[in-house]
C-alpha cells in the first residue's frame, strides 16, 4: 500500500467531515405543527399505540429498516485485536454499504465489553431498537457463542457476517467453479486452510450444499484436523475426519479444492502443483492472498481462482451478500436468517453471475464484454440486480419456512 494511498485513505474519513455516516430527517421538521407531532406533545401518540402492541414499533418508527453493525474489536480485518473504538472505521463502513447497495439504515456500535457473556448481554438488552444485527469482527471461538446465544433471546434476525456472509459469497462462488471445472461438489476433495469463524462457516454451508463432510480436510495450527486429535472445539470437531494425513503438504495431493480463511503465502507452488486437474483456489486471505495471484496463474494454466481482493477476478466481496440478505429479511419481518434463507442467497448469486452482463457493470469496470467463465465466477458488485435476486430469494425463503411475518410485499422487490 502506496503513502499515497494511505493519506488518501486518512483524507477519505477526516474530510468533508469526520466519518462516513450521519442522521437524516424523514419527516417534515420546519413549523410549529412539525416541532409538535414530532415530538411533544404529538409522539405521545404513537407511544401508546406501541404499548398496546409491539409490532406497532415497525409502524411508527424506523425499527424495521435499521440495523445495528455491532463489534468488540477483538478481530479487526486483518488487523487483530485493537479494541472496540478502533474498529469503529470499519462498523462505519459496513454501515456506510448497508445504505449504498440496499437502502437499509444503520447504526455502528462498538462494545467495551469484559466477557462474551457481558457482551451479549449488552447486545440482547439493546437489540429491541433494531430490525436486525450484524455482527463484525469479533473473534474465535468467542463469535460461535456470542451468535448462538443472541439468536436465541433475540426475537430479530442476528447475523454474523464473517461467517455467514463470507460463507455465502464463496459458495456461490465455489458452485460456479467446479460447474466450468466439469466438478460436482459432492464428489470434491476440499482442503480448508484455517479453521476459524469464517473457515468454519463456508466448510458447514458447503456440507449443507451438497459437500461430503469426508471429502474435507481442515486444517489449523496443529495440521489436519483428524479424529485421533484431543484437543479440539466443538465447532472444529464437526469437521474431524478419520485420515493419516497430517500436514497440508500431504492433504493437498489430488485436491479439487483450496480454500484459504488463515494468512499470506501458505500455500506454496509445489503444493499447487499436487493438485487435481483445473484445481479450484479460493485464497482469502486479505490483502494478501495464501499464494499471490500471479504465481498461482504462472504455476497452473488450467486453474480457477478467486481472491478477497478487488484488483483480481473473482473478488470473494461480503458486499455481494449481506446487503441484500437483510433487505429481503427485514421486508418480510423474518424472526431470523436461517440456512434455508443462506442456501436460497447462494443459489441467485450464483445464478446471477450466468447472465448477460449489463453495460453498467461493464462500463463501471471499464469492460467491452464479460461473461461466465473461469475469470468471471461471482457477479460485480455495481451489479444493481443484485438487490432483486438476492433480496427476493431470502425473502421467498423466508416465508417458505415459516419464519416470515409479512407475506411478500406487492411488486416485490421495491
């Protein structure tokens, strides 16, 4: 990263005005009528009409188009553990895209918290002002508690989007791959470096595609992940198989697919090369990537591969997801974001990236042409039909198991 691009970055938050964010009037503001039913002694309306019926808050208020990024800084980008304030740029941020791609407010919140106990409690106890939350940035194991519990005593959809949202984009992703690569993925060798949150999450959302839960190796600090191991989470038992296979050296021999949740320049051309023929990598690590992009394309001529990053195809973007899955969650009022709603995003992204290509897109990227291929595999994220396939899809999904409070607005989506 250049200095200029650096001070560029700085000048990007500072000026105009410091952040990213701010509060807009919906409502007329401007006489003596407006300042009353504004507030006093008009709101006192609408106050009753909630205490007699909670719903009404989804009425009377902004309650079901907003929703709270909430952080404890415990696992910044790449960053690590900076604490909440420090983190406050990037809840800004995905603030800042919830409104661009989805129309859909939302407030940053970051949590001073001792515990995980004394940060979901804090969350739970604030989450009646929102339509949803996003969770961001916090660490494993502590997010696998801190979502499980929050789902539980919250009664608005919870979603942690380094898990889900990464989860769902490489899925997408990982379908159209092995498609163009002649692959099914019931039948693929999956070999995931990593096994923290995000790891964790795109390895169970495979599985509950289609993936054999016996055809992936995950990999930690220790090696693989095997049955013979004491030492491991819940969450990475779910994952232990019975194998010899120890190291990544070893588990990389004849593997479709490489996906990469851990650190730069971990995955090295000879383990490349014991690939099977066209093999899949998904290296995710951000900036930079488990193999740089140009050696892994020196390396292998019949590779597909998808980075975090925007200057490569196949950019691995959370923004291709979390927008649009709480803009169809919020629109039907769903009481939650379960895998059904995940796998139904999945699918019209994936599909999504099999259709002509619009001049927006096109003229956004500076592009003559674009169409399905190994170099494109996930649609852009200037894409505006993203907001309609995906939203109408989580939404669908949503009513068809029950979790929907609203049926399917008219001439949906809006």
């Amino acid at each position: 990263m250049s200095q200029d691009f650096k001070q560029a970055a700085l000048d990007y938050h500072e000026f105009p005005r410091p952040g990213k964010i701010s509060v807009e009037l919906t409502t007329p503001a401007e006489t003596a009528r407006d300042l009353s039913l504004a507030y006093s002694p008009g709101v006192a309306e609408p106050v009753r009409e909630i205490a007699k019926d909670p719903d009404a808050a989804y009425r009377y208020t902004a309650k079901g188009n907003l929703v709270a990024v909430i952080s404890n800084g415990s696992a910044i980008l790449g960053l690590g553990d900076l604490g909440p304030l420090a983190s406050k740029p990037v809840m800004e941020g995905k603030a800042l895209l919830f409104k661009r791609f989805a129309g859909v407010d939302s407030i940053d919140i970051e949590v001073d918290a001792e515990s995980p106990q004394a940060f979901i409690d804090t969350v739970a106890r604030i989450a009646d002002t929102f339509g949803g939350i996003n969770l961001e940035d916090i660490k494993a194991p502590e997010c696998f508690e801190i979502e499980r519990a929050l789902i539980e005593r919250c009664k608005i959809p919870v979603f942690h989007d380094d898990q889900h949202g990464t989860a769902i984009v490489t899925a997408a992703g990982m379908i159209n791959a092995l498609e163009l690569a002649g692959k099914k993925l019931e039948e693929a060798k999956i070999v995931c470096l990593g096994a923290g949150a995000a790891a964790s999450a795109c390895m169970k959302l495979l599985i509950n595609m289609g993936a054999k839960v016996e055809n992936i190796y995950m990999i930690d600090r220790k090696g693989v992940i095997h049955s013979g191991r004491d030492d491991l989470t819940p969450e990475k038992a779910a994952f232990a198989t019975e194998t010899d296979l120890r190291t990544l050296d070893e588990a990389i021999e004849g593997a479709d697919v490489f996906v990469g949740l851990s650190g730069p320049n971990l995955l090295s051309p000879e383990n490349l090369l014991k690939m099977a023929d066209s093999p899949i990598v998904f290296a995710c690590s951000n900036p930079d990537p488990e193999i740089a992009y140009d050696l892994a394309k020196a390396t292998r001529s019949d590779l597909i591969m998808a980075t975090g990053r925007s200057d490569y195809p196949n950019q691995v973007n959370n923004v291709l997801g979390f927008p649009f899955i709480f803009r169809g969650a919020l629109d039907v009022r769903a009481s939650a974001i379960n895998e059904e709603m995940k796998a139904a995003a999945v699918r019209a992204l994936a599909d999504l990236a099999k259709q002509p290509v619009t001049q927006e897109v096109l003229t956004a990227y500076g592009l003559d042409s674009l169409e399905f291929s190994r170099e494109y595999i996930l649609p852009k994220a200037t894409d505006s039909r993203l907001l309609g396939a995906i939203s109408h899809a989580v939404a669908q999904a949503a009513i068809d198991t029950g979790v929907a409070r609203l049926p399917m607005p008219a001439n949906y989506p809006l």
